[in-house]
C-alpha cells in the first residue's frame, strides 16, 4: 500500500492541476491526503474520478485558505472517525482483520497557535488505541539542522513539538530524498529559506507491522512543499512505458524551442534553392531537416524530463548561494517548459476537445489517442457491387470514390421548372459567389481551423502554416489559387483537379 500526504498549496490554477494528476500517475497512491485544497467540499468532489479514487472526504477551505481532503481507492478499507479544519482521522481495515490508524494532519502557521495542533494530537491519541500512522504538514521543525536560511527556530518552539510527538508515542519515520520539504523559493539568497515542515510519524506497534516502511520525500511540482510518499512495503515498480512512438509528421511541442523558428527558416530557403519546386516537396524537406533536429541535437522528450529533474533536484540539495537560487529557478523553468511539450505532443495526437481545469496529459487522453489511432485504421471497404476491397487497393478505390463524388452527374432540365422556385439569391450575392477567388479567403480559411486538427499529407497541422505564414504564405496562396481556379492539384495531394465551373 502507497499513502500520500501534500500540501498543494491549492488546486485553483492550470499547473496545480497538473501537479496533481502528476503524482496520481505516478506514484499511484492507495491513500491520498491533501492539505489547503483552498476548496469546499462541493468543488473537490469531481476530483474522486479525476484520481480513480471514488471514496473522498473533504473539509471546506475558510475562504482562500485551508481545506483538506482525504481519497481512497476502492479495495480499500478505510473508516473515517473524526475531521477539522487541521486533520482527518481514520482507521484502515486490512484483509486480514488487522485495524490501523491513519491520520493526515496539516498544523497551525502562526507562531501563536501552534499550541492546538499539539494539543490536537495529544487528543486524537486519547480517543482510542490502535497502530498509528501520523503525517502531513506540522507546520515545525524537530532540530534547527532541518532548517537552511532564515533566522534560527526558536528552541522553545521546537521543544513543545517534540514533547508532543513524546507523549502520543510518535517517532519520526526518516526518510529518502532531499531533507527540506518546503522552501520559499526567494529570487535573493539572502533571504532564501528551506524547511523539513513535513514528515511522518508513527508509534511502536505500528513500525513493528510494517518494518520495511519507506518515506520518501517526492516532487514538489508545482507547490512549495514536496509529497510526503510512504510506502508500506515491498512493491512491484510500474515503471515508465516504453519511449513514445514518433509519427513523422510536425510536433506542435518544437513551437516551444526556441531554436525551431530558425531552423525552419533555414530548411525552407535551402529547399527554395533547390528549384522551383511545389509546396509539398519544400515541407517534406523541412519536416526532414526538423525531425534529424529532434532527433540529433533535443533528444527524446522523457528522458530531457527525466535528467532535467535530476538536475533540478541536485541543485536544491546544495547549500543556499545566489549562484544556487539563481539556477534553481532556470532549472524549474526550463522543466515547465518540457513538461509543457509533453502536454502538447499527448493534446496533438487526442484530437479531441481538451478539457478545462488542466485536465491534461491524462490517462485518459493517452487512452484516447490510441483508440482514436485504431478507430480510424480502415482494413477493409465494400464497393458498389458488394465486393471487398482491402490491401493495397484501398488507395486507389477512396481516390475514385471522392473523385465521382465531386463531379457533377446532373441530367437535362427543364427551365419552366425552375421558374416555379422563388429566387433566393441575389444579383448582388450571385455575383459575390461568382467572383475570383483571393489571396486573403485563403488566410480567412486557414485562420477558422483549429492549431491541430487534421494535418494533411504533407504531415503540417494549421498551425505550422500559421506560425510560419510570414514565410510559406505566399507559396501556400499562389498553390491553392491556382487548384480553386481550374489548375491540377499538385502531385502528391490527390489525382483530381477542382474547378468552380464543376462545384456550380
């Protein structure tokens, strides 16, 4: 079993969101604790099917402050017992019969009113005795050594504290990972402050029913407090999927590399040296030159998410320098922005409507994109006869069949007929409708398509066309002008040619 408790530090904004989602996909935890979701009761309820965990308890924030909440999984055996605005209290049911204490608890920040979190925990042990698990945010420090930058904690603050985890039985669970749990994130050294404020605690009968516990000290993600993880035991590592397929066409996600304009435009002159040759053939070109850039010089987006948290994580356990906040801060964004390029790759290939809330990246839209891949593989159709057509065939059959369908097969008519139907269409429409098509339709047309939907055979969503239209829009007006106005369509994106004397 996986237990988690965090400080969120509220779940209002797009990152947070995501940061929750994160752990949950990660981590996979059979319990969850939240501290200041900054939410009632009513907003966090759609969070129990967002986490595949539909058993939740929560306490309503006072305003923008506060709020807890407490998920569970399914197969678990949770009861909850007593909640305040600073704990959830619960005893676990394990298969075996066996009854534990599991309570989240989130302590008081003023100086002045740290007391009743202690006399909290002094009162929640009184009420009955069983195994007992305690962990969150305790808003204190046992030891100055847990405490980097800043004015030193106060001896007396730190006593009262141990003295109440002393007289509920509580010792501390160690743990695994960097000893703050909580910084400030100050743009000065100087005044730049980091604090082991979270832990878990548990007393002697329970450690002796689970000796191989674990805690580690995870992510912090968004929030200013890390995830406080703790592992009951031995468990079977889920590890990471094997690396994503690349499907050769554009990645919206190079748009965020700052690099990518100028190789764009460096791979589209070079092709325009090369000849007067069509659109298509200059876009495979550059998506050429983009993929070997992807490939050579970015590398393979999880493992840059991966060695940039690494980095990230070694530079907040050195010792506070401006030198170090300085780094720390380029590091986290430089982390955002490749943890954004996922989100963008995952969004590119769901071609569905993207959720509000930072609903993103989500075990649901890995689903949807690879379901959407399968629905629309076409193995096999049936033609006019009620014969098969399958293979290799298949090209050919759907060209022929959209080929007849834009053509007209009208008869003869008769104009006495047409003058019994009332006239709808103006002279003036009439000749609107007649008149040449125009370079700024064909950006108007462009401009109502969505960034990613339905990139065509070149492999270029809409976006690609404009982001880039400072450069490719001529060439693109110049092309679709000359199909609209009765040429051929050019090698490579259909056998037909359109007129406007065959649509009328």
């Amino acid at each position: 079993m996986r237990l988690i408790a965090w400080n969120c530090r509220g779940l209002g904004n797009g990152p947070a969101v995501q940061g929750l989602l994160d752990v949950q996909k990660r981590e996979a935890p059979d319990v969850l604790f939240l501290s200041e979701t900054k939410h009632d009761r009513k907003w966090m309820d759609w969070w129990r099917w967002k986490l595949d965990m539909p058993n939740m308890i929560a306490k309503s924030s006072t305003g923008a402050s506060g709020g807890l909440a407490l998920f569970w999984k399914r197969e678990v055996n949770l009861l909850v017992k007593s909640l305040s605005d600073h704990h959830i209290d619960a005893v676990i049911i394990e298969e075996d019969g066996f009854e534990w204490r599991l309570t989240g608890v989130y302590g008081e920040s003023r100086s002045d009113e740290k007391e009743k979190t202690w006399e909290l925990l002094r009162d929640l042990k009184s009420r009955f005795m069983l195994p007992w698990l305690c962990y969150g945010d305790f808003n204190e420090i046992l030891f100055n050594h847990e405490k980097e930058g800043g004015p030193p904690r106060a001896e007396s603050s730190m006593e009262k504290f141990r003295s109440a985890l002393e007289d509920c039985d509580l010792y501390d669970l160690g743990f695994v990972g960097d000893a703050f749990t909580w910084r400030n994130y100050h743009h000065m050294a100087s005044s730049y402050t980091k604090e082991r404020l979270d832990r878990a605690v548990a007393n002697g009968e329970w450690r002796a029913r689970f000796p191989l516990v674990r805690v580690l000290n995870g992510d912090p993600r968004h929030s200013d407090h890390r995830p406080i993880v703790v592992d009951l035991g031995e468990r079977v590592s889920r590890g990471w999927r094997q690396p994503m397929d690349m499907l050769h066409k554009f990645e919206a996600r190079w748009l965020e590399e700052e690099e990518c304009n100028t190789y764009v435009e460096a791979a589209w002159l070079a092709a325009l040296e090369t000849g007067d040759v069509s659109l298509m053939e200059v876009q495979k070109r550059v998506l050429k030159e983009l993929w070997a850039w992807d490939k050579d010089v970015l590398g393979e987006l999880e493992r840059r998410i991966k060695n940039a948290r690494r980095e990230l994580e070694r530079c907040r356990r050195r010792g506070i320098s401006q030198d170090q906040v300085n780094r720390e801060h380029i590091l986290r964004y430089k982390l955002e922005r490749l943890q954004d390029q996922l989100h963008i790759y995952w969004k590119q290939r769901a071609h569905t409507a993207w959720l509000t809330k930072g609903d993103r990246n989500t075990k649901f839209f890995h689903a949807y994109a690879s379901e959407r891949k399968r629905r629309n593989h076409i193995q096999k159709l049936i033609d006019d006869g009620g014969g098969t057509v399958e293979g290799r065939n298949l090209k050919q059959f759907i060209a022929n069949q959209y080929q007849n369908l834009f053509l007209s097969h009208a008869g003869g008519y008769e104009l006495g007929v047409l003058k019994c139907v009332q006239e709808r269409v103006t002279s003036e429409m009439n000749e609107a409708l007649l008149a040449p098509f125009s370079g700024e339709e064909v950006r108007a047309a462009l401009e109502i398509i969505g960034d990613l939907k339905a990139p065509g055979a070149d492999g270029m969503p809409a976006i690609f066309y404009k982001r880039f239209w400072h450069l490719i829009g001529e060439k693109v007006k110049k092309e679709v002008l000359d199909v609209l106005n009765g040429g051929e369509m050019p090698q490579g994106y259909g056998n037909c040619s359109y007129s406007k004397s065959e649509a009328s």
